[in-house]
C-alpha cells in the first residue's frame, strides 16, 4: 500500500506484499518540497522491500522534526533506521542524528546545502534543481511545490556532523549551483565515517534528477552493506 498525496501526511511507500521489510527510510525534503516529491525514489526503494516514509519540509513547519522522531522510536517500523535528507533536510537529518543517536542507524545526505543561493527566475530555479525532464514536469505542475522556497537563507553554522557516530553516505551533483560541490566537500572532510559520492552532471535535487536510477543503485548498495553491519562490509569487488 503507498500514497504520494501532497498533504501534510507523510506519503509512504511499502514493501511488495510477501517480503520482509529489509529496513526503514524516513526522507526529510528540502525547502518548498513535500514528500509526494519523492514518489519515485520511495516506489523504487520500496521495490526492493525498504519502507519509505517521506515527511514535509522541516524548514517552513519544525513540527516534521517531531514526526521524524516519533517514526525513529515506532518500533513497529523495521530496522535499520535510515534519515535520507535533501538540500536543507540533510542539515535536519545530521540534527536529529546527534538528538536521538538510539535511533537512527546511518544518514544519507543529498545535496547538502552550503551558503546562500538566489534564483533569477522559476526557470533558472527549475533546471537548477534538476536536469531530470520529467522532474521538471512534476515540479511545474505541482501546486503544492513552493516556487522560490529554495532561495531562503541556510543557518551558516554547519550541521553537527561531529556529533554523529552512524554511517553516512553523502551524495552530491558535480554541476550542482544551489550547493556547489568543493563547498559541500570542505563541510563534510575529516568526517572518516562520511563517504562522499559524486555525480557527473548531477544538479542539486541529486535524488530527483537525470541519473536517478544510478543514484538509486548506490543507495540500495548503501542499505545491503548497512543490513550486514555499521562498518559497511564490501559485498561487491571488481576483478582485475
């Protein structure tokens, strides 16, 4: 059973029926998203039996934080727990993570926002999160989407990354203008449990955008490395 309603509820998205749950993804969006946003990401993570529930934006109501931390206690909800967080819902993610380290099993980090970014016009805005054209369809037509949100100021201080002892995975665009690339890596160097992964092409909405399915994939090899153990065994190698 799923739902994608742009509403104040969290959408969410289950595993195929007869599966087990391989684990939960609760997604904090970025600023003017909502969770239908990530309808895509949630049936593709669900496909591969991961529960997805994916909350509002953080940054326009602080009550999604309690949400986030009522599904991290839900102990019907399965684990591993996962905080996916895009643009300013990554820095929420990394808050909560160093909050309630009990229940949050690993982070994974999308477009982690780094400064102040301000758009000309919706258009600039648009192919500025997302090279993806059926992204940007989605976005053009969704009135529950806040056009300009993603101009609003960052707190400069950096996210608590220091106080986070779980797994993260961080994912980033290589042509992403909102957050450009060097900035976020300088924000996430000296981390040793951060591992940084970088996309060629990718703009700012790197799990709504052109190469996707690949963004997916390395998401899913996150999450099996992650079920085996928190120091992310290596499951697949390359022969010579």
């Amino acid at each position: 059973m799923s739902s994608s309603t742009p509403s104040s509820a969290p959408a969410s998205w289950d595993e195929p029926e007869g599966l087990a749950a391989r684990g939960t993804l609760i997604v904090l969006p970025g600023r003017g998203e909502h969770g239908g946003v990530y309808e895509r990401f949630g049936r593709r993570l669900a496909f591969d039996a991961y529960r997805v529930r994916a909350l509002g934006d953080a940054s326009a109501d602080p009550a999604v934080l309690d949400e986030a931390a009522k599904l991290l206690a839900d102990e019907s909800l399965p684990g591993p727990k996962i905080l996916v967080g895009s643009d300013t819902g990554a820095r929420y993610a990394v808050r909560l993570a160093a909050e309630h380290p009990a229940g949050v099993d690993a982070l994974i980090l999308a477009g982690l926002p780094i400064g102040s970014w301000k758009s000309g016009s919706w258009e600039e805005e648009l192919t500025a999160r997302t090279a993806c054209p059926t992204h940007q369809g989605r976005l053009a037509g969704d009135a529950a989407f806040r056009r300009g949100a993603i101009d609003a100021a960052v707190d400069l201080l950096g996210p608590p990354l220091d106080r986070v002892q779980v797994p993260v995975l961080a994912l980033h665009g290589k042509d992403d203008r909102v957050s450009p690339l060097d900035r976020a890596l300088g924000a996430y160097a000296g981390h040793t449990n951060v591992r940084t992964v970088t996309f060629v092409g990718g703009r700012h909405d790197v799990l709504n955008d052109a190469l996707h399915r690949t963004v997916a994939a390395t998401v899913v090899l996150f999450l099996e490395r992650l079920r085996l153990s928190p120091e992310l065994p290596a499951i697949a190698e390359e022969s010579a």
